[in-house]
C-alpha cells in the first residue's frame, strides 16, 4: 500500500516510536500516583517530554504543556475553558470540527461568533478584521493549516492583532506540529492545541496544549491528580489544573521518542522532503485534463493536496485509488464544511493526498499516474 494520508495521521513511525512505546508497556506504572520505581519512571518520562515540547512548540514553561488524549479535547478545554454566553469570537472559514463544534455550542447559548471568510482558492481577507471587532471580543480562534487545501494562516499577523487589542489567541496546529515553524511566543499565542499522531510521529492517544502565562483556563475534567487529594475543586497550578484523571504514559513515551527522532533529522528537514513530495504530486497532476485542483500553492503550506477528477464522487475516486491501485487517500467532507462550501465542493467533497517523511519520489510517481489514468477513463 502506498500510504498518501499522513494529514488524518502518520501510520508510518519512526522504529524508535515503536520501541519506548513496548519498553513503556513492560516498564512503566502511574505518574504521580506513588514513590515506587514504577510511577517514578512514568513521572520522569513525562517530565521529559514537557520539556521536549516547550522547547519545540515555543511554550515558556515545562509545567503549561498539559496533555490530552488528542486535538479536539485540547480544544474543547481552551475553547470552553476560556469563553462564554456574553463573549464574542473571530474564527475562519478554514477550520475544523474540532474547532467550529465547540463554537458553534457557544454560539447557541449566546456567545457572538464571526468568521473570516475564505475564498474559491481558499484564503482569507485579513483585512476584514477590524470590521469583524466588537467590544465583547474575546478572542480569535483558528487553525495554522487547513486539513482539507494544506493552506496556511499568517500566524504573526493574526497574534500581533490579538496584542494590538487585547484578545485571547488560541491555534489549532494540529496539520503544522512536526512540520512547519511554529514557536508561540513569538507569534503571541495565548493557546497552542496540537496532536501528537500527525506531524509529531507520536501514538494516537497524544495530543495537549501549551498555555501562556497569565492565560487562566477553567477546566474541562476533574478529578484524580495524585496531589491535593482532600481538596473539593480542582488543584489550580498547571498542569495538574487540566490533567485529572490518569495519563497516557506509554503514548507519551512513544510521543517523546519522537520528538527526539524529530530533533535528531531536523524539522525544517523534514518540512522540505515533505514539501518537495507535494510539489511533485501537484505539478504531475496540477494540468491533467479534467482534474481540478484546490488550494493556495504560491506561499508555505502543509504538505496536502486535494483535488476532484471531473465529476466523479470523490469516495468513488478514492475507492477506486485503493481498490485498483493501491493509494490510501482520504475522500468526502474532512470534517471541514465551511471550506467546503467556500471551494464550491459541498456535495462532491474532495481527493485528499496528504505527505510525509517515509513517502518516496517512486511512490508519487505512481500516484500521479493513478490520477492520470482514472481521469483519462
């Protein structure tokens, strides 16, 4: 199989993933929950990998990178933790459910909610950000890159107009940690949500968020922590504050491991292989008659690609890329409506060819051809 959807997760780890993962199962017991060897080991192995992901993701503090099981709950915790009834969000048109969902359950009890609009090559008028202000806005909540067209947001400019008036910034990395630069000091993020089984080359299970200080989050669980046990409410230092209940250890070893594997190839190495895969996969497919492709290509992007061949269904394409061929790819809405509809693709959805470190020039080769014989059949 020739595995193009690196975008939904990398199902190729690297081998040391795979081995602290088995040492973790054979060695480690519960972090914080005793003093023996078991639970110190865990402990330590996940103290390692806040400080591996401070360093990486741009988080002052070790101690404000708190885990989750993925993603979306480290959204819903910034999204529910930080925001109510009588606030008012900008968003765009580029998000997932992961973010519209929480927004929209906002949105019903009351909160105001407005959203950059995108348009047919799937980009947004940052200009419109000034009219989209109102005095109760809380916050601006988005994603680095889209998961559907690969297309970037200018973190700097969206985190330097948060500074400029007050707001909360609160980003979904879950296509661009691993990958693209991204340091959230430096881009003034207040909230940084990212998942450890896409560009991280971390176990499904992992994911967190990184907290700026002075950024005060309620939390979305409570209960067991292994501190302050005869307390009622929640122990408020971080990250105990967002961490109830017992933590994925094995996963987060395996997350850690490849972190490190990360640091020893190089991030911006891996960013131009990734790039480079995608480049030629666009170019091969980009004039192919009857085929349409999707997305911004002129500016630094997450490495995907998608695109329709003529009218045909795109689960019917991706069907028939697997089937016949032997691509993995993704197909349909890719829980992305709103880009959808700015695209035009609401019914037929979209082909997604998603890129990473262990895809070949060969394995491109073929998909490209692929996508050249369905659309001449």
């Amino acid at each position: 199989m020739i595995y193009l959807d690196n975008a939904a997760t990398t199902m190729h780890k690297p081998p040391c993933v795979v081995r602290a993962v088995t040492e973790a199962l054979e060695s480690l017991g519960n972090c914080g929950r005793g003093v023996n060897e078991g639970s110190l080991s865990a402990a330590r192995v996940i103290y390692a990998a806040r400080e591996k992901l401070a360093e990486f993701l741009g988080c002052p503090e070790p101690d404000r990178v708190c885990f989750t099981s993925n993603s979306t709950e480290a959204l819903n915790t910034a999204i529910f933790g930080l925001l109510g009834p009588e606030d008012h969000v900008i968003s765009t048109d580029l998000e997932h459910n992961s973010v519209l969902r929480p927004l929209y359950r906002l949105e019903a009890e009351g909160m105001g909610l407005d959203f950059l609009a995108a348009d047919r090559q799937g980009n947004v008028d940052y200009g419109q950000l000034p009219r989209l202000l109102r005095p109760n806005t809380r916050a601006i909540v988005c994603t680095h890159a889209s998961n559907l067209t690969g297309n970037t947001l200018d973190l700097p400019r969206l985190g330097a107009f948060a500074r400029e008036h007050g707001l909360l910034f609160v980003v979904d990395a879950s296509q661009s940690a691993g990958s693209l630069p991204l340091d959230m000091t430096a881009y003034g993020i207040s909230v940084l949500c990212f998942t450890g089984h896409k560009g991280l080359m971390g176990p499904q299970g992992t994911g967190g968020l990184c907290v700026a200080p002075g950024v005060e989050i309620r939390p979305l669980k409570t209960g067991g922590t292994g501190v302050q046990s005869h307390r009622k409410d929640q122990p408020e230092a971080y990250p105990t504050r967002l961490e109830a209940g017992t933590l994925n250890g094995h996963g987060i070893a395996g997350l850690s491991a490849a972190l490190d594997w990360i640091r020893d190839t190089g991030r911006p190495a891996i960013h131009r292989w990734e790039t480079q895969r995608m480049e030629q996969f666009y170019r091969g497919v980009r004039d192919v008659p009857g085929v349409t492709v999707y997305g911004d290509f002129t500016r630094e992007r997450a490495p995907i690609v998608a695109l329709n061949i003529g009218d045909m269904g795109s689960s019917q394409a991706a069907d028939i890329l697997s089937s016949e061929y032997g691509i993995a790819v993704r197909s349909g809405a890719h829980c992305a409506p709103r880009m959808h509809q700015a695209l035009g693709t609401t019914q037929q959805g979209a082909v997604r060819f998603s890129f990473g470190w262990f895809n070949t020039p060969e394995e491109v080769d073929q998909a490209v051809a692929a996508v050249r014989s369905i659309a001449e059949e």
